[in-house]
DNA sequence: AATCCAGATGCAAAAGCTTCTCATTTCTAT
DNA sequence: ATAGAAATGAGAAGCTTTTGCATCTGGATT
C-alpha cells in the first residue's frame, strides 16, 4: 500500500495523506481511532489538524483503503482494508482485537438474508468474550 | 410487563418509567431510539425530559429490561429484552429490522471463541441488505 | 391522612466524538 | 513557473448522551 494507492483513489497525494497512511500500515495495533492516529502524528512532530485525520480517514473509507468499525462504545476505530474479509472477536477486559473468518457462518448468513427476503449487502459479527491472557490473571 | 418489574429492578414506580414502559411495549417498531420515545411522550402531552429518557432507558438496560444495539450510524437503539435472544438483519435503504435466531451460527460462534482462547460472553451479528419491498421499488 | 427523605426529575450546561466553514496553502496539470 | 482545483488548519458547530443541581415525588413511617 503506498501513495499510488492514494492516487487511484482519485486523492491528491498531500503530506497527511500519506502521513496517515503510513501510520496504519505501522500500527502495532491494526484498529486505531481517530484520536490514536493524531498522537502518533504530533509525537512524530506532525501539524496535521484531527479535522483533517478525520477527513482523510472518511475518504479512505470511501475509497476502500481502509474499514470503519463500531465496535461497543461510541467511537470508530479504522483499520487498512486489504481485500480479506473477515470478523472480529474483542476482549472485554484489555480491549484486544482478533480476526477470524468462518465459513460456515458466512453461508448461514448468505441463507439467512435469503430466507428473511433481503439481498444481503454485507455483515458484521461480533464476539466478545475473556481473551486467553486475561483469564489467566495477566491484566 | 408491569410496573412491577419496575419495582423488581429496585427502582421507584414513577409516571416517567411508567410511561417510557408503555411506549416500549406500544411500540409498533421494537426498536427505538431515545428521541423516539421523547417525541411520543411529547404528543402525548407528557412533561417529560430528555434527559430522563436517557436516564430511564439506560437503568432499564442495566436492570435488563431493555437491551441497547449501536447499529450503523452513531444513536443507539432500545429494545424490550423478553428474554429470547436474538441477532438483526436490517435494511440499509429503508432501516427496517428484522430479528432472527439461527442454531448454527450460534454453535459456530461458540466454537470460533473457544479456537481463538476466549470465554465467549456476548455476541452481535448485524446482517445489512436489502428488504424485499425496497427491492420491489416500494420505497 | 400527614410527614419525611432518599431517590427521581427537569432544565440547562457540559462532554465527547465528528463534521463543517472558510481563509489559506499545496498539489498537479499546463 | 503558473493557475486553478483540491486539501488543510483552526475553531466553531452539530449531535447524541451525560451531568450538576435545585426542586419534586413515591412510598414507608407515623
């Protein structure tokens, strides 16, 4: 992913642009907010406004670049789409973020559509639960 | 439902939480938003805050006469929780909400938590299509 | 039935996330 | 290099939701 990419989505390849890109390729953490992605550009010394990351952001989205989640609480988190579908399993107790496809679920759900009478569009499954570190006491 | 399950929950039975009950159960949509229930309230001539709709629904979720869903978008949505479990199929044209249970993706879920060495608590699949009447020109 | 007080309410203000406005700046095609 | 369209920064504004606080009310006790 690089700034071509920027460019084919009919974007102007301007220094946020590309800032911003570069952060979510680098994140340890591949679902970051907004917010977590404009105090990575001002500890990196960046003047980029939140205004902006949040424009960026929405237009990535738009152009496919990246995927919008609203996971429980009210913000978003973004993260760079690469082309594979999947679902996400969160821990409720450190916030940790997994990613799992599941064939079986994604054809119950393509039948599901179809029986309720709705083209399906798309989905999004989310399973919380206690990740394996923090049943064990690792906080 | 009563106002006895409002005393259950160890709340006082108020004209606000009565009120807010009612429109719940009345609710031709089961799924409203806070604003929803504000505006019936004030058609039906009630002096009643919005403030206190909020306070309202979100003690009744806490009690779990209600549950709440973040759907797409930013408001949240509340439902009488009667207890049956349930997962969404909306339309992204018309914001219809279906609901419907299907065994196999709940066992699938069960198993795909257990893979990935969580304690599953919770879950949420949100299918987004749709509807037969949008498809159907019927806007 | 009258009294009392923790709990509930209304209102307005505030908070938190996100978007918008607009003057200024920066790409990029020429 | 230049011009024009697009992008940016800063702050204001928007929306949903929560909070602070003075007032009110349900319901347990006289």
């Amino acid at each position: 992913m690089e700034s071509q990419d920027i460019k084919k989505a009919g974007l102007k390849v301007t220094l946020p642009r590309v800032k911003i890109l570069e952060i979510l390729e680098r994140a340890e953490n591949r679902h970051v907010t907004a917010e977590d992605v404009y105090k990575v550009l001002l500890d990196g010394g960046e003047e980029i406004g939140l205004a902006t990351v949040y424009r960026v952001l929405t237009q990535f989205e738009t152009a496919g670049l990246v995927t919008r989640h609203r996971f429980e609480g009210v913000h978003s988190v973004f993260e760079l789409d690469e082309g594979r579908h999947h679902d996400h399993i969160l821990c409720v107790r450190c916030g940790r973020v997994d990613e799992f496809v599941d064939k079986a679920v994604e054809e119950r759900q393509q039948a599901i559509a179809e029986q309720a009478g709705y083209d399906m569009t798309d989905h999004c499954l989310y399973i919380y639960g206690i990740c394996r570190n923090c049943r064990n006491g690792h906080a």
